[in-house]
C-alpha cells in the first residue's frame, strides 16, 4: 500500500523479463530442492512466487568478520544477483551498496518508513552490550541502538551466522566486551537464526526464499533455526555413517583408517551433536564439506561452539555415549553380520524424516508455537 | 608427485549387501519407494519425485542406482538457464532428470514418476504468449508487403 506503483509482484517482473514457465518451473524446481520440500511443493512454490511481492530487506553487520556475507555472496543457487534482484529489495547493506556516509543512513531511513512493520532486518554480527555499546559504534551510534531502532518496524528478524544467532566468537569466554546474541535484545519480535560459521549460503539464501514464499516465519527448532535445514543431524545424514555403525573409525589423521575414509568421531567429529545440512547441501556447490575433505565437524553450528573443549577430542560421554557406543539397533545389526544394514537405516530414516517433514507441511500451523514465532 | 589425483587415496566402498543380491539395502529403498510411486500413478492419476539431493548416497550409489532403473527410450535436453536433461529410464513413467545451471553445475537430481514430467508440458501462457507472437510476425510480414511494389 506504501509504494504500490513500485510494487510488481515477482511474476509480473519475470514476465517483464520474458521468462518461460519451463525456465520458472525449473527454477522452483531446484529451490525446492534446496529447501528440501517435497518435490511436487516446486509446482505450488512457483504459483506463490509468482505472487508475491519483493520485501524490503535490511541488512545490518556488527561483530562479525563479513565471513558470512562472503558466504552468501558466493551463493550458487539462486546467485547473489538473482535473489536481489528477483526475489527480495535490498535497501541497505553497508559492505555492498554504493552509497556511504549520510547517503546511506538516509536510505535505510526511507526504506525503514516506506516499509514500516514490512521489512525483513537481516544481521550478522554479535551486538557487544559492555560499557554503554561502545564496542561496536558506525554512524555516530551504537550498535544496540541501531538494532534497537531498526528492529522496531522489521516483520521479522533473520540472523545470519553464528555470532547473530548465538553470540558466537565474540561471546566466546571471557566475552571482554559483553557480546550477546540478537534474539536476547529484540524482545517479542520473530527471529530465525541461521547458524554456521560461516552458515551454508544456500542455507541463508533458501531461509529468505521460504520467507518470501509463505510470507510468515518458517518452522523452527529450539534454537530458532528452520528445521528444514537444521532438522537433522550432520551424524545422521553423514555418508561414512555405515562405517560408524560398523565400528570402524580412523585414529589419526595418516592411518589405515582415515585414508579408507572411515568415521572421524574419535578424531572429534562434532557431527553427532551438530545440527545443519553440509552434509546434504555441502559447500562450494556441494563440492565438498569438512568430513569429506578428511576433518572432522567443529560443530560450528551450534551454541558456544568455541568453548566446548577441543575440536580434536571426542564428544565427552555425558553428551553422547561412550566413545564408539552404538544403539541397539545397529548393536543387533553388527552382531549379525549384516554391515549393510547401517546404510539401509541411513537411507530408510531419510525417507522416513522426508516423509514427516512432508506430513508436516500439510497440517496446519499451530499459532502457539516457538516463544518467539509469529 | 605434482597433482592432487595423484595422491593415493582409496575410498572403500559401502558395502553392498548379499542378501538382496546386487542392490544395497539404501537403493532398495529407493526402489520400494519408485515402485509404490508408480503403482499410486496407475491408481490415482498423481505423479511423485524423489530429490536425490538430500539422500546420503555416494557418487558409486548413484551410479548403482541409475544402473538398476536402466536406459529408456526417451532423452529430452531442454535449453532453459543452462541445460536439463530428461530421460526416461527402462523402467516405463520412470525418469531420471537433471537440472544444471548456465555453467553447467548441477542444481538438481529428481526421479519423477509421471506420463510426462511436468516441466516438458507448455504452459497455457506460453501457449498465449506463443499465439500472439506469431499473430504480430504476420501483421509485421504483410505490413511489409502492403508496402512491397511486388505485393
């Protein structure tokens, strides 16, 4: 209502574009994938895009190392370009646009009143609290007063990375300049954290998608983060699972072991303990990721990665087992000799978690659901 | 020793099991899945897809999985935003189509269980769209000859 004029929706501007329903339909097609909905939800993504209207997108940067704005900027799919461009506005974001200085407050300050209880607030970076905020100062401001302020009027607040989401490295022991994580200072507003460090730029890409797409925040876990990317386990989705459950692991980073491309859990792997999709989506257009380049998970998805002890020492027990412990299940499975059986749980439990994710979906949501969701 | 590849690395296979003969017990689940798809197509009427991308199979796994459905009789390559390529597999209303982008990285594996994956079919706005392009070429074609001493 605020801009009607500069408002198509996001069909009318592909339309503009002359872009096919093939190329569209093969463009939800992948972002499904990406979101891991079910495949047919392409055809239903592509009837909602299409009418939707781009959000103003406001992006804030703290105590942070820009590593994750490197990390979206290096997003594949959808590119960088595409999902400004296409499928959200964004108004402001100091490391990318061209203005600076009052040229570049005044544009955040025309978005934030043209859009008022619209925008979506995106920030990466910890906000330091100690002595009065002067830890982290731009424009004249504190960084808690700049949150403060544009906080008021976002529809809902996406924190990218770890230090957003959790605090991060500067919250990591002693924290000298009193690091907090965004949802402890935004009090009765939406928030979804996207975690990693940096956080998978498909993930962060496909976390705005799905805010576009729905138009409300998506599911979430007790961290707040979409349980469409954060729902399972690296451990569970890992593909040397089958070597976990049959008890080989590799000892040292040049044994027999590690060479085979055996499990990395005694080596420290945080897999176990650590929700996130490198494992599914993995990194560099899925290329890779940590565990298959030979290194164990450091967990950096999760809260006080930092302060959890060695990265190289094994999951203390009280968190999870016995070093090498394995479920009744597999336990059975081991005894009998039927080693596949590891990779058919792995397999069958990914069909299974589809299958609820799915179920899930179709019911309808309950409004009284996480303590900060709409 | 000057490249990576040169390295000597040996990735053990998983295992494949022995008592559901050449498939692993992961691919007979897919190929439960397909085969229910395929029989709630003929029942129903609605098609399916499984996304490969989100199922933790190896690259070997994938292979063995392509191997079991087969070569069917149908490979369709569309240009849209990079190439996709979609194939049907021996297993008839049973394809393998994938997704790449411009640079050719692929964006998506799907198996789709369909008469016709969806994406081939025209849409009726392209089929509009089609129409009045033509219907202009042709105003354009005699325009020009109105205009033509020979027309």
């Amino acid at each position: 209502m605020a801009r009607p004029e500069l408002e198509p929706t996001i069909g009318e501007l592909l339309d503009r574009q002359g872009v096919s329903r093939r190329s569209f339909v093969k463009y939800c097609t992948a972002m499904a994938s990406l979101l891991a909905l079910p495949p047919h939800a392409a055809r239903a993504m592509a009837e909602q895009l299409r009418a939707a209207r781009r959000p103003s997108v406001i992006y804030l940067s703290f105590q942070e190392c820009t590593g994750c704005l490197e990390s979206l900027t290096r997003s594949f799919a959808p590119t960088i370009e595409n999902l400004i461009f296409n499928v959200v506005s964004l108004d402001y974001d100091d490391t990318l646009m061209a203005a600076a200085g009052s040229q570049a407050e005044a544009a955040r300050e025309q978005a934030m009143r043209a859009n008022y209880g619209k925008y979506l607030l995106v920030v990466d970076g910890a906000v330091p609290t100690g002595d009065g905020g002067v830890y982290h100062c731009a424009a004249g401001r504190t960084g808690l007063d700049i949150l403060t302020d544009c906080a008021k009027g976002a529809a809902a607040i996406v924190c990218v990375g770890t230090c957003a989401s959790f605090g991060g490295l500067p919250f990591a022991d002693p924290n000298p300049t009193g690091a907090r994580a965004i949802s402890t200072l935004v009090p009765g507003k939406p928030v979804v954290n996207v975690s990693g460090c940096p956080p998978i730029p498909e993930v962060i890409a496909g976390t705005l998608l799905q805010y576009v797409t729905s138009g409300r925040v998506p599911d979430l876990d007790e961290h707040l983060r979409p349980t469409v990317f954060f729902g399972n386990s690296i451990h569970d989705r890992c593909y040397r699972r089958p070597f976990y459950d049959q008890g080989k692991f590799a000892k040292t980073f040049d044994d027999e072991g590690a060479r085979n491309g055996w499990c990395l859990y005694e080596l420290g792997c945080k897999g176990p303990t650590t929700y996130n999709a490198c494992a599914t989506i993995k990194w560099n257009n899925a290329v890779s990721f940590p565990i298959q380049s030979g290194h164990p998970c450091l967990g950096c998805a999760e809260p006080n990665f930092w302060d959890r002890g060695s990265f190289y020492s094994p999951i203390p027990s009280p968190r999870w087992g016995k070093a090498g412990e394995v479920s009744p299940v597999q336990a059975a499975a081991i005894a009998a000799g039927a080693a596949v059986a590891g990779a058919a749980i792995g397999v069958g439990s990914v069909l299974l978690g589809r299958r609820r994710i799915a179920r899930h979906q179709q019911e309808p949501k309950s409004p009284s659901g996480k303590g900060n969701e709409e | 020793m000057t490249t990576l590849a040169q390295i000597p690395v040996c990735v053990e296979p998983v295992p494949v099991s022995h008592e559901e003969g050449t498939v692993g017990g992961g691919i007979g689940a897919i190929l439960a899945e397909i085969a229910e798809l395929l029989e709630r197509l003929a029942r129903t009427g609605e098609p399916g897809a499984i996304d490969l991308r989100s199922l933790p199979l190896s690259p070997a796994d994938r292979a063995q999985l392509l191997q079991a459905l087969g070569t069917g009789e149908v490979d369709a390559r569309m240009q849209v935003n990079g190439e996709s390529r979609i194939r049907e597999t021996a297993v008839h209303g049973v394809w393998w189509t994938e997704h790449r982008d411009s640079s050719g990285e692929l964006l998506a594996t799907l198996i789709e269980v369909a008469r016709v994956p969806d994406i081939l079919i025209v849409g009726e706005d392209d089929l509009l769209r089609g129409a009045s392009r033509l219907r202009a070429s042709l105003t354009l074609q005699s325009a020009a000859q109105g205009e033509s001493p020979h027309g």
